[in-house]
C-alpha cells in the first residue's frame, strides 16, 4: 500500500480518493496525511515568528471549498491580540519564551457543533465545551452579543490547554 497523502482541494477533483484493490485510502489514512501537513504549517509559523519575545496567537481559518465541500482551504496567521471567536476557528497561544504552545479555542463548522454537542461522549471535553459555549451565544438577545463573546474569549483563554 503507498504512503496516505493529504489530498487538498485542487487535487480532489481531479483525483479519487479511493483506488482499486489494496491501495484503498481510509478516511483515517487521509486525516492522519492531513495532521502531518497542519503539524508542518503550524511549525513554520512558529519558526517565523521566533524572535518574538512577548506571547502571540496563531488564529488557523478554515474554509470549505464552494464545489466541492470536502476540501478545505486553511490559513494560518500570527498575530499579537485574541482574535474574536467564529466557525471554522482554531486559536494558539505560543509563548517562545517558555518553548510551549496552548489550545485556546477551537470551532469547527456550525452543523458540526450541533452534532458534536448531542453525542458529547465521542469527543474531547474542551471541543464539546466550546461548541456548547458557543451555540449559546445564537440564542442570545443581539445587544448581549458582544458581552458574552468578550466573556468567553476571557474563559477559554484562561482555561488554555498545553499541547507543546
């Protein structure tokens, strides 16, 4: 069997995902090739971005492909404030002093938080709480909007978790 490749929106296409007989690629194969890549992006930012001395944010942006909504396009950007909250949203925190990197928030899609919020148990405890969170800022009144999205930008980042 080949080596699982991360197959990105100009490839998928053009490309099959499956192939006949044993060179089958699994979801999972494709995820994994995926997580190298983003592992790799995520890596350079920070190398980019070493001599800062002061802890900085890497918003990462998700977008669905128009034509085919099984490609994503993703962007990294470092920047030196919290970004607001929003779907498709993954935010770091990377302090270069202490060599670490924190999980402050990550949204995927709407339709898959409400998915992820009804079976809680398949997933992890600060993905749910986030899409939770989130979720109730729709029902809320539009003038407490802004209040309550500033609230939640100050608990997940005080409840960051360390991943490096």
């Amino acid at each position: 069997m080949k080596k699982p490749e991360f197959i990105g929106p100009d490839q998928i296409i053009n490309k099959a995902i499956v192939t006949p007989d044993d060179n089958h690629q699994t979801v999972r194969d494709t995820t994994n090739a995926y997580g190298e890549q983003y592992m790799k992006k995520m890596k350079k930012v920070i190398e980019e971005h070493s001599t800062l001395t002061e802890p900085y944010c890497i918003e990462v942006k998700s977008r669905r492909d128009l034509p085919t909504s099984q490609a994503l396009h993703i962007t990294f950007i470092a920047r030196r404030t919290l970004p607001l909250p929003q779907w498709d949203h993954t935010v770091y925190e990377v302090d270069n002093r202490s060599n670490s990197v924190f999980l402050c928030w990550s949204l995927p899609a709407e339709a898959e938080a409400i998915q992820i919020t009804k079976r809680p148990d398949l997933f992890s405890d600060k993905l749910v709480q986030c899409c939770h969170d989130f979720l109730k800022i729709n029902d809320c009144d539009e003038d407490k909007v802004e209040l309550e999205i500033n609230a939640l930008i100050r608990k997940w980042h005080q409840n960051k978790d360390p991943i490096l």
